[in-house]
C-alpha cells in the first residue's frame, strides 16, 4: 500500500513490496484488465473513481516492457450499447499510444467470441476467448463502493470477462443471486496480481452518479482476497459486511481477519474512511429519500436490488432524474414503478411502470396491475421511455436529464485534487 507521489514510482514501489511480478516470465502473454464499466460520447462523462486512470494503466505498461514484459494486451467488456464502443473507448483514454509505443494489443471483449466454461454443479458462464487464451492476467480495478455489492474492487472487476448474457446470469436469483455468482469467475481465470487504482475513490458507486474524493493510493498483492480485503477496509468495510468477500472466503477456505495478512507500506488506519455505498430510500420503500424531501407523492419507486442487471441500474438514476421532472406540484395519480427480476407490482395502484424487459416479462401476467406502462429494453432507452410515459399524461423533460449530467460533471471542474489528465497518457 503506497502513497503516490509520482504514479510511475509510486507503483515500482508496490510492486516491489509485494513481489508482484514473481511467478511471471517475460514470454508470458499477459492481460491487463482495467475497470471501464461504461464510456458516453453523448453527454458529459466525469471518470473519477469509476474508469481506471490512463496514467496508472501507462505506468504499468512502461514497468512491464522496462523489465523485459512483451507480449501485452488490454482487454476490458464495457457495458455494451447497440454495438461494440471498446475501440473508441480506448482511444478516448489514450490507449493508443501504448499500442503505437509498446506493440500492445487492444481488446474489446464485446467484438471477440466467447467460451462458455462449465465450473460444475452445472453452474455456467461465457468468458471472454481472450482472457481465457493469457498466461497471466493483472487486474487493475477502481477503489470504489458498489450500490449492489457494497465494494467493487479487484474481484468484482473480473465481470467485465463475461458475455452480456453471463453478467445478466450473475444477477439471479437465491444460489444465482449476485454475491454468490461473480466471485466464482476467477476459478478459471489466471489471475496473478491485482493492482487497486486508488488515486480517487468513489462512494455510492459504481457509476458517475456517485461522488469521487482524491485518495492518492495504490495497493498491490499477488493475492486477490487480500487486495480486495485491505482495499475494502480502506473504504471502511469489514469484511464480513461485504456478502461476496465473505461467501469468496468461505468457499476457498481464506482467513478474513486482515491480522492474518501483511501489509507492507502505509498503515491502513492512516487512509481509513467509511463511505456511503448506497443511495438513502424512504422508509415505505416508496422512493429515494430527495423525492420525500422534495414532497413528492403518489409515486411509488421501489428500491433496486441485486437482480437489477448493470444497464438497466446504470439508467436507474437517469430514469429517477426523469420522473422527478414529471413532478408539477400536484401528487402523482397512484403510480407504482418496479425493476429487476423479482419485484412484483402491488394493488391499489392506478398505473404501474414495468421498468425494463425482465419486469415486464415477470408482470405480464399480474392481476394487480390496472394499467401497465412497460418501458421494454436492455435497458430502456431514455428518450423511448419519455415518450411512453408521455403517452399516458407523464410528462418528462429530458432537458433536466441533459442538466444533471452537466452537473456531474461540472462539480469537480476546477477544483484542487481532481485532474482530468488522469485519463490521458502524454
């Protein structure tokens, strides 16, 4: 654990702490898996504590080829839209110029095929062709909270491998629920060190929704438990609240008391600092906590849980943004909206909205529904969705969509600790 001074030193330093290229040979093919959960072209798109920084993953890059490491890839399967983005994505963060430099191979696991690889107990999951194909992988992760799964560091970095099908499986239902699929994805995954970006960190994540702070570490270990036990601490989490580490280390007999464990460098308890890792609901479960403050009624919203799959929580917030602007004053007229795979709609409500495909595949049959406004979709898409909702006297403005992903990006602009050029590579 290592406090950055200069991300290229600071990170030999880790690795030179841990030992973290024992166990790799300089013929090895080697991928380097970063955090990319999501890009957009469209409107503003703030990366602090959500994408992996270029200046962590170029400085990785120089350590490799400085110390005889060639055959290099960088593979990631960003939440997919309508087609694969990974190219664009990539020259966005810069990584170009390590394929120009370094003869570094560019991956987008969402334009290359898929394996599916059978882990027994008939438990199944499409993994990227390329990941499977490495001799070493390094996981390069975000320190940053998950609203789904508390953390989402190292372990939980390793689902961008899956096909689109595969991440949807991971959020099931009892022995297929979240925290007990994703952290099986490593058994077939040759992972040899995970590298924590700590450079910023992120509370109610995992996506620009939430709210980055400058945190200027890295951590390093050639365990990926370990890793994700001292990265979870340092976001002041132990590891027995964070169900997927817990079920990691029952299932592959690993100790969760961090006394176990070295830790070389900074102390944990220097850099300890518990952050929210969800959004605040009402009590009633009828929506997030501004919508009570702002005295919005006859809407009830009920909270996500673990079976909403990652596009359509990524449209959650979006979605929320857009109903609120619908709001005029006046209460809703008994508008119930649900999600995921296992919410089912209530009675007494005059119109109910089947927010996405599997809600609305869950419902179809539902005899409490007296009007059903099914926004269809993989997730929904906005724009669609405001015209349905039109239809039936609830006017959105997409305008105050427009206006919030301004602000999230504009309230780090200018301000001291938060450099833009973190995702560049000179």
């Amino acid at each position: 654990m290592v406090k950055v001074s200069e991300v290229h030193e600071s990170l030999g330093q880790a690795l030179d702490l841990c030992d973290g290229l024992a166990g790799l040979q300089v013929d090895d093919k080697i991928l380097l898996k970063p955090n990319i959960v999501s890009w957009d072209f469209d409107y503003p798109f703030p990366p602090y504590g959500v994408v992996t920084t270029s200046t962590v993953i170029q400085a990785l890059v120089q350590i490799l080829v400085e110390r005889g490491f060639k055959n290099l890839i960088i593979g990631e399967g960003s939440l997919p839209g309508p087609k694969p983005q990974g190219d664009a994505i990539y020259e966005a963060l810069g990584y170009g110029k390590l394929r120009d430099r370094y003869g570094v191979r560019l991956v987008d696991f969402n334009a290359e095929p898929f394996i599916t690889t059978d882990y027994g107990d008939g438990f199944k999951l499409d993994i990227a062709q390329e990941a499977l194909a490495v001799d070493k992988i390094i996981n390069i992760p975000v320190l940053k909270t998950h609203n789904q799964a508390k953390v989402s560091l190292g372990i939980k970095n390793l689902k961008g491998c899956l096909s689109r099908r595969s991440k949807q499986f991971c959020h099931g239902l009892d022995q297929e629920e979240l925290n007990l699929t994703f952290p099986r994805i490593i058994e077939k995954l040759p992972v040899a060190l995970t590298i924590i970006d700590g450079l910023y960190t992120l509370e109610k994540g995992p996506g620009p929704t939430g709210k980055a702070y400058p945190k200027g570490l890295l951590l390093a270990s050639r365990d990926p438990l370990a890793c994700d036990l001292v990265g979870a601490a340092v976001l002041g989490y132990g590891a027995q609240e964070v169900p997927h580490l817990a079920f990691y280390a029952e299932k592959y007999g690993y100790s969760l008391e961090l006394s176990d464990y070295e830790v070389k460098g900074e102390s944990i308890e220097g850099y300890q600092g518990r952050i929210d890792y969800d959004f605040e609901w009402s009590e009633d479960n009828t929506g997030p906590a501004g919508f009570e403050k702002r005295g919005i009624t006859g809407l009830a919203i009920r909270k996500y849980d673990s079976s909403l799959c990652t596009g359509c929580s990524v449209q959650f917030n979006p979605m929320l943004i857009l109903l609120a602007s619908a709001f005029k004053g006046e209460p809703f007229n008994q508008i119930e909206l649900v999600s995921g795979k296992q919410q089912l709609a209530s009675a007494d409500f005059n119109t109910t909205i089947l927010f996405g495909k599997c809600a609305c595949h869950l419902n179809r049959n539902n005899p409490n529904i007296n009007q059903a406004i099914t926004l269809w979709g993989c997730p929904p898409d906005l724009e669609k969705m405001v015209e349905e909702l039109g239809k039936e006297g609830i006017q959105c403005d997409f305008n105050e969509y427009v206006r919030f992903r301004n602000y999230l990006f504009d309230r780090y602009k200018g301000k001291e600790g938060y450099n833009p050029g973190d995702w560049t590579i000179e």
